[in-house]
C-alpha cells in the first residue's frame, strides 16, 4: 500500500465520521463515544501527515532510496490505521459490555437495551471487527440474549447469528450458554436445534458419572412442553421416553424436574387416548425392575387425579403405600379431591379419615378440594356431606381462607340456604379486611332464586364499606334480575350506573338488557341497543340474534323476525338457538308449513345440529294442530338421533291428551316416563291436577293420580287445589275429589 494511499484511507475514514455526525447520523459505536471516537481518528490522521513529511524531507535528495522510504511510510500508515480500528472497536466492545453485564438473574431487561446491544454487534460485524471479541465476550452474549429474549422471535434470530459467528471464529460456548440456548428454542418451538445441543451435552458427558445432567434433561423436558401442536403424539412419546432414560440413569427427579413434567403431560396428554398412552407407560415401569423415585410417582398421581381419572390416580397411590414412599399433603388433596370428584364423597371423606388416623394432617387445601368436589356434582350432593366437612375444618387446627367460604357460600346457594349463606357474608366482613365478589355473587343468586327483592343501591354501599369493588358479574346479575321481573327501566338505569363507576358492559350486559325489553315487548328498544352494540364494536352472538327474533315474534311482527333471521344467516349461520327461535316463532304464529321447512333445513346443515329444544319445539306444533301421529312419530326419531326426550318433552304430549281426554294416551306417556326413570316436574303434575277433572276423566285416571308421586315446592294454588280435593265431599265438576286423598297427603 502507497503512502498516498495510506493517507487518503485516514482522511477518508475520519471525512465520512465527520459527515456523518453532521448528517446526524450515529457513528460506530454508542452516542457518547461518538465524539470520542471521532477525535481518535483525527489526531492519527495527524500524527500520519506529520511522520510523512518529515520522512519524505529526509529522503528527497537521494532518489535511490525512494522505493525503501516509501515501503517504511506504508508502514507507518498502516500501523496508524489499525491503531485507529483498534480504538474505534474497542469503544463499541466497551459499550456492548456495559449493556450485557446482568449483576443480577432477575434483573429485567428493556426492549430498547437489547436491541441496543444487537446494533452494537452489527456494527462489529459490518466493519469486520469481530475478531476483536474474546470467547468469553461471545458466551455472555449467548447467556444474555438467551435470558432477555428468551420469548421473543427476535431472540432466536440473534442467537443463531451468534452462534453462525462463533462456529466462523472458532470460539466454542460452555455447559452454561447450551442450556440457555435449549431453553430459548424450546420457547420457540425448535425441538431440533435443543435436541443437537442435548446430544451435545451427553456426548461431553463421562459416561460412568452422570451427575449433573439433570439440568440437561429438563431442559429437553421444557422444550418438549412448548412443541409444535401438530406433532403433540411424537413429542408425548418422546417425553415418556426421555423420563425412563432418566429412571435408568438413576437421575434424581428434583421439584424443578417434576414441575416441568407435570405441565408437559398435562399440555400433550389431555386426550383420553393420550391418557391411555401415558397409563401404559406407567404400569411398565411400576411393574419393571427399576427402583422409581417417590417423587416421579407422586407427579404422576397428581396429573392422573387432575385428569379427573381417580382410578388410575389411587393405583398408583395404592403402590406408592406398598413400597413405604413418603406421601406429601398436595398429592393426597389432589387425590381426595379427584375422588370426590368423580366416584363418591363418601369414598374421599372415608380415605381422609383413613389417612388422618395414620397420622396425616389435612390442610386448607384437602378441605378446598372436598368443597371443590361437592360443587361439581351438585345433583348428589347432600347437607349431610357439607356439614361433615364444616365440621372437619371447624374441629381442626387449619384456618380457612377466602376459597373456603366462597364455596361454602356457593353451596348454599345451590342449596337454597339463605340463613347459612348470611351468616358466612357476616363472619366474613368480621374477620377479613374486605369480601371476595363471588360471596356476594352466590347472595345474589340465592335472592334471585327464591324471588326475594334485591336494592342495588344499599348492595354497592355495602360493597363499598367492605372494600369489594363490584364486578361486571354482579351487574350482570342484577340485570338478570331485572329483566326477569319485566323491569327494563331499572335495568337501563343500572347500565348507566355501571359505565359511571368504570365497568364496561359486555355482550352479556347488552343481550340482559335487550331481554328485559323484550320481555315486555318493547321492539324498539331492543333494536336501539342492538345498534348500540354495533356501535361500540362488538360481535354480536346467536344469544342477540334470538332475543332479537324472540322480540318480534312477541309483537307479533313475523316479517321482523324473518329480516333478523335472514341477516343471522348472512352473517353467521351457525348457532341452534337463533333458528329454534325463528322455529318457534312460526308456530306461534301459525305457519307450520314453514316451521317444517326450518326443521328440515336444520337437519340437512352442516353448521347447525338440532337439539331437545327443536324436537319440542316441533312436539308442541304438531299437538296444536292435533297431529298427535307425527307428533308421535316425531318423539320415537328424537330417541333414534341420539337425543334423549326429558320430562318436558312428555309433558307437552301429556298436555295434548288430557286436552282431548285420551285417557289411553295419557296412561302410555307417563308409563314410558316410569320406563325411562323419568320422575314428574312441577308443570307436568300441575297438569294432571287441573286437567283430568275438567277433562271428566277423573275416574279413569284415578289409579294412576295415585301412583304419581307429589314433587316438592307447590306452589300456593296448587296447595290450595289439593285442599279443597282433600275436602271430604267436596265436588269439581260433577264428581267426588275425596278418593284423591292418598295421592296428595304423600309426598
């Protein structure tokens, strides 16, 4: 290279750094190097004239030794310029290490400082300064993006580039970074690239020691928790086998470990067929020679009891007793409460006596799980179960906290136990700083269920003193509320009140109050809030659409409700709901013709299915044309689709042949009702009182009123009906009601 030469790429490079800074553009490097870097380069391009010219002067007269002063110049001028890139890298490294150092693990890293940090390695990178970072620069990098961007698509994108650079240089990443690299890919779903690095990892590893490979292997277990969804089978295999590896190893399955597998079977073994995979895996290595970990067991209990398979879950329980392994108090909840669950409370009440009497002590959590259980099956569930837990907690040493008294409240309501449900709302407000918004959920609930009048006002100042904001499910409630009693004022009130205090409604707030409207058949209200959701951005649901439809067919407006439905089909024709209601809505108004042909079409669709709802909803078309034929032939093909006909599909032909006085036809319904374990609701023997005597079939249908059992809540003027029937020669239309005595003294 030419001294000319030499000097030109200096001033060259220090006239773009100058450009540069008053383009505003950010030179190499950081900002705050920016002026340092560019008076660096200035004085070398000094330093470079002032050696030229002096060694120039010296050399003019001899004319043969040009040629050597000028290779000396070339390298002067070149040791001035890699003085120069020197410096100019050095203040870019120094800066990059500044925004990689994390002092601390759990430090959190801003956006903007990793991308920093990434333009501070391209910057390295495009001026071919790469060489200038050491092995262990290159690992911190590795290890830093690895933790900050650990979620990100643009951490894998940086991590590859690095290591591609690192392979280049022939720089080499410790134990360390690989495993915050199979962490970064497994995030991201790239099972491959962890899978080379965790053969990488066994291959540095001494095969006759394996300590400290538990690292390893649960990062392969991590990574196979975020696999791809369309390979769920392959990477559900791939864990169980990476687990026996593990058994075989003789590795220890720490709680870091346990974890990780737990969430990675519950991620890819939902299924039940992947549940049948996974019991098939375990059996084999219960029933194998390999001495299994107590904790590998008891993580494989608890995902069983989460699956709601009790079964598996006390087997496996069962053999870790067999074999004296240490069982801790969230297995056995776990198992109590899946038991409850599932088979009986009575089996979970007896395993925890069982085990409390070998010395275990329960925890809030064993009691949470039992209330847990009791509120899923709430068909079998008694007062007796319930109190035998209150007792339990009360006789014991364990606080309950605020999951136990919202399920107690809960069950209360389901129960129907107004005084009980106070008296907890009370205790609570006594003993805690404020109350959980599902206490007073399941108050609300109780009140509206036993058609008890609810202030809405004294509720929030109740609210309020006991620190419980209200929700948009306690408002939602109060507006079932009101829109069941018809009061559609009070509930636009009550949405106004809800927006004042910072709730936004939802779909569920507008379709409340499009029903209390609609209850009253105020069509035009219903269609402003109608495009009051449009107006507010939201989607509506087959929920809108049948209230919409429910409206005018209310209001007699057929065409309406044919617009609604039409626009429904146009926009979203899926939902059942909608097209039983525009069903319905022509059989109400007379058009059975049209009715069929909405059945029909709801039969041949392949985005709409036919429920109990359609199949009545026809029964009662047919018996209000006295088409008890089809209507017949109707209820036998609601068996055949697989739909099982309920009480109330009974009651509707029931009504039509008191309604005709087919005494026949009355006995055959309620004795396939007997057939099918059906027992009699309220609306069913309701009509069997009121219609057999004025259908003056008393007599032929005596036997039978005697066999029906009453059901329970009459209402009042049914309980006055039976009164007056209990009247010893009392008469209703023209005959004795005293031979009914037996059939409504018993309950």
């Amino acid at each position: 290279m030419g001294s000319a030469h030499s000097i030109s790429t200096t001033k060259l490079l220090c006239k773009r750094t100058i450009a540069g800074t008053q383009r505003g553009v950010k030179p190499i490097g950081s900002t705050r190097n920016t002026f340092s870097t560019y008076h660096g380069i200035r004085s070398l391009c000094f330093a470079s004239q002032h050696v030229a010219q002096r060694r120039y002067a010296q050399t003019q007269s001899a004319t043969q030794e040009r040629s050597e002063t000028a290779d000396d110049l070339d390298i002067y001028y070149s040791a001035a310029l890699n003085q120069s890139q020197f410096n100019t890298s050095q203040s870019v490294v120094q800066r990059l290490r500044d925004l990689i150092r994390l002092p601390d693990r759990t430090q959190l890293v801003k956006r903007s400082q990793i991308f920093e940090a990434w333009e501070c390695y391209e910057d390295l990178r495009n001026h071919s300064f790469l060489n200038h970072l050491t092995d262990a620069e290159y690992r911190q990098l590795v290890y830093f993006f690895s933790k900050s961007s650990s979620q990100d698509r643009f951490g894998v994108d940086f991590l590859l580039s690095l290591i591609s650079d690192m392979a280049s240089l022939g720089h080499a990443m410790s134990r360390r970074e690989k495993l915050a690299l199979m962490y970064v890919f497994g995030r991201n779903g790239h099972l491959d690239e962890v899978e080379k690095l965790f053969k990488n990892l066994r291959s540095e590893q001494d095969e006759t020691d394996h300590r400290g490979m538990e690292k390893v292997y649960r990062g392969l277990l991590r990574a196979y928790r975020f696999g791809s969804v369309k390979k769920e089978t392959q990477v559900l295999q791939k864990t169980l086998d990476l687990v026996t590896d593990m058994a075989q190893l003789h590795l220890s399955f720490d709680s870091k470990t346990c974890a990780a597998l737990l969430k990675g079977l519950k991620h890819h073994g939902s299924l039940t067929f992947e549940k049948n995979q996974v019991w098939t895996w375990a059996s084999e290595l219960m029933s194998g020679s390999l001495i299994l970990s107590g904790r590998l067991l008891r993580t494989l209990c608890v995902y069983f009891a989460d699956a709601q398979d009790s079964t598996r879950a006390n087997a496996i329980f069962e053999y870790m007793q067999r074999h004296d392994m240490p069982i801790d108090n969230h297995v056995l909840s776990t198992l109590i409460g899946a038991i409850g669950r599932k088979e009986s409370l009575n089996k979970a009440l007896a395993l925890l006596n069982d085990m409390t009497k070998r010395g275990f002590q329960p925890t809030i959590l064993t009691f949470n799980m039992l209330l847990g259980a009791c509120l899923k099956q709430p068909d079998r569930i008694s007062t007796r179960h319930v109190k035998d837990i209150v007792s339990k907690v009360a006789n014991s040493s364990v606080k309950p906290n605020m999951a136990t008294f919202c399920a107690l409240a809960e069950l209360c309501n389901r129960s129907g136990d107004l005084e009980t449900l106070g008296y907890i709302l009370s205790h609570v407000r006594a003993t805690r700083r404020s109350v959980h918004p599902r206490i007073y959920g399941s108050l609300i609930q109780c009140l509206i269920h036993q058609d008890l009048p609810i202030h809405s006002d004294k509720l929030f100042a109740l609210m309020k003193s006991d620190q419980c904001l209200p929700n948009r499910i306690i408002c939602n409630l109060l507006l079932h509320d009101l829109a069941r009693k018809g009061k559609a004022n009070a509930a636009k009130a009550l949405v106004h009140k809800m927006t004042r205090i910072g709730i936004v409604p939802d779909i569920v707030t507008y379709g409340t109050l499009m029903t209390a409207y609609s209850n009253n058949g105020d069509v035009d209200n219903v269609q402003k809030v109608a495009q009051e959701i449009f107006h507010v951005g939201l989607e509506p649901n087959p929920f809108i659409y049948t209230t919409l439809i429910d409206a005018h067919v209310k209001a007699g407006d057929l065409i309406g409700a044919e617009q609604v439905f039409h626009l429904m089909q146009a926009k979203s024709p899926q939902g059942t709901a909608p097209h039983n209601a525009m069903l319905h809505g022509y059989i109400l108004l007379g058009s059975m013709e049209k009715a069929e042909s909405v059945f029909e079409a709801m039969q041949c669709s392949s985005n709409v299915s036919v429920d109990r709802h359609t199949f009545e909803h026809m029964l009662e078309g047919y018996c209000r044309h006295d088409n008890m034929m089809k209507a017949n032939s109707l209820l036998s093909q609601m068996q055949a689709s697989g739909i099982p006909p309920k009480t109330s599909s009974f009651t509707i032909l029931l009504r039509a042949y008191l309604t005709h006085g087919d005494v026949q036809g009355v006995q055959n319904i309620v004795s396939d009702m007997r057939f099918k374990t059906l027992s009699l609701d309220l609306d069913t023997y309701s009509n069997l009182l009121r219609k057999c005597p004025s259908a003056d079939v008393l007599q032929e249908t005596q036997p039978l009123l005697k066999s029906i059992t009453r059901p329970q809540r009459v209402p009042r003027d049914l309980a006055a009906l039976a009164e007056r029937i209990q009247t010893p020669g009392a008469y209703y239309g023209e005959r004795s009601l005293s031979e009914l005595v037996p059939t409504l003294s018993h309950t």
